[in-house]
C-alpha cells in the first residue's frame, strides 16, 4: 500500500493521519511512529508493518497513559493492568507496558502493599478485610503476610480496637450483653479476630 497522504489530526496533539492510494484504509498514529518507520507520501508499505506500526504506536501511547495514571495515584501491577486493558490497550500491550514500568519502579507491589495495608489500619481496618483488600488488588500472598507484619509491628491489634471502640461506643459496658454483641458484630465486619476483640473488650473498663 502506497502511502497518498499524511496529515494532522485536529484537536489531536501530536497525532496524524495516513491515507493510502486506491484504499479507504488509514492509520492515525503519533508523530514519534512516523519518524521511526520513516513514514511519507510515495513510501509502500505492506500489511505486515502496518500491524507493527500499530502495535508500537498502541504501545509508546499506552506508556504514556500509563505514566498518567501512575503520576495520580498508586496502583498494583494487576490493577493497572486491568485499567489499560479497560482503556483498549489489548491484553499483550497492556502487560508489556506494566512490565517496563515495573523495570523503572514506578510500580512496586511490594511498596503498594505495606502503604494499602498501613492506610487500611489506620482508617480502622482489621487483619482479615486488610488481607482481603489486597487480595483483590492482585497482591501475592508473601506480599500481604509481609504488610500485614508491618501493620502488627506499628501498632498492638486489641489497642487499636479499645481505641475505635472509645471513638464509636463512648458508653460501652461490657456487662451488657446486648451492647458487646452490637460492637463485637461491628469490629468483626471491619475484618478484626474474635480472640483479638475480646482481648480489647477485657481491657477495657466496665463504662468508657
């Protein structure tokens, strides 16, 4: 296919359109792709190359998105993956993308595991939710048996409950039955152990 005409994209920065003679077929593709296959009127190109044009240009682009999305927020591996899979990137760019800045560390799973799992304690979160939050961000489990390490070595469970349970339940009593189950249900959906609220329940006085 002979390329007929390259032109800008309006309201597109940096990108362009190639046409070719006697084919309704384009590409709009970057400025940077242009140059690296060395792209202009008369040049003939196969199908071939048009699909390696595209898949590098899908691939510099999805970098770029990448980097965006990083620079706003922390992400895990899987999750950013799944985001640019989700933005049309495809399967095979998406993870190549993931992996390059993986090599650059500006995706750390181990990093964004012990700061998730810090945060999740410190917004009042126990071992199991924490555990299960993680999981879902696609961590490893020798990932999140190391950030929950972390969360114990900062700061005692049962405390961490007996000071929630001041905040929440200012007039707890402990003697009354109905009032314990009412806040061991509530520290037991925000992911706490039973032996972990008892332990807090028993330090604390009859009436707070």
């Amino acid at each position: 296919m002979k390329i007929s005409k390259v032109e800008k994209v309006k309201f597109r920065k940096g990108m362009f359109k190639i046409s070719f003679e006697n084919s309704k077929k384009s590409l709009a593709i970057s400025a940077d792709s242009i140059v690296k296959f060395t792209l202009k009127i008369g040049v003939d190109i196969s199908e071939d190359v048009c699909k390696r044009i595209l898949f590098y240009d899908k691939s510099k682009s999805g970098i770029f998105k990448a980097l965006s999305l990083v620079s706003k927020r922390s992400y895990s591996v899987k999750n950013l993956q799944n985001k640019l899979i989700q933005r049309g990137y495809g399967l095979k760019n998406s993870v190549g993308v993931v992996e390059r800045l993986k090599e650059l560390n500006y995706l750390n799973d181990e990093e964004y595991a012990k700061n998730y799992a810090v945060y999740l304690s410190g917004i009042g979160k126990g071992e199991f939710l924490i555990r299960a939050e993680l999981e879902k961000q696609g961590i490893e489990r020798s990932l999140i048996n190391s950030a929950l390490g972390v969360v114990k070595a900062s700061v005692e469970t049962s405390d961490k409950i007996a000071e929630i349970l001041k905040a929440k339940f200012k007039n707890f009593d402990k003697k009354n039955k109905i009032e314990v189950r009412k806040a061991t249900s509530f520290f037991l959906r925000r992911g706490f152990s039973f032996e972990d609220i008892a332990k807090a329940f028993k330090l604390c006085r009859s009436v707070m």
